[in-house]
C-alpha cells in the first residue's frame, strides 16, 4: 500500500487529518477501552484510502491487551475510533 504523508478526510461539520501517530479510541460495550495508534494512510490500488495501525485494548483491572497491525477503509476507520486522543 503507497504510503502518503496525511489524509484528510471530510464529514459534515468537520474537517480530520489523520497522520502517522495520532491515537483514537473507542469505549465498547463491556466498558473495555480500545487505542489505535495510526501507523500509516494510504490509498490502495483502486483509490480508496486506509488506515493501518494498532490497538491496545484497556479494561478496568485487567492487563492492557495489544494486537495488530490492523487495516481499515478510512471511513470505517472514522465511524470506529472518531475520539482523538490527545499525545
């Protein structure tokens, strides 16, 4: 997958650049935390862009679980992990 320096990527009402580094999160439903850290964007063959990054997943009184590297479209990406953790 050609790697690019950033994406932006354009929903109602809000313009989000994702680079290389950022972390999101999402809060699932057992209450569990979920961190992805983007390693990098990308477009593959067809145009479509994808974010590919790891994920540490945090539950209270539990020890973090890390996995990946994992790939999404950019817009699954967004729908999943919209929070921007701050570094």
């Amino acid at each position: 997958m050609p790697q690019m320096g950033a994406v932006v990527f354009r929903k109602p009402r809000q313009n989000l650049e994702i680079r290389a580094g950022q972390r999101f999160r999402r809060v699932l439903a057992d209450r569990a935390v979920e961190t992805a850290q983007v390693l990098s964007v990308g477009k593959d063959a067809t145009g479509i862009p994808h974010v590919r990054f790891n994920v540490v997943r945090s539950r209270p009184s539990c020890i973090d679980y890390k996995e990946g590297p994992r790939v999404l479209a950019l817009d699954s990406f967004w729908t999943n992990y919209s929070e921007a953790v701050e570094a």
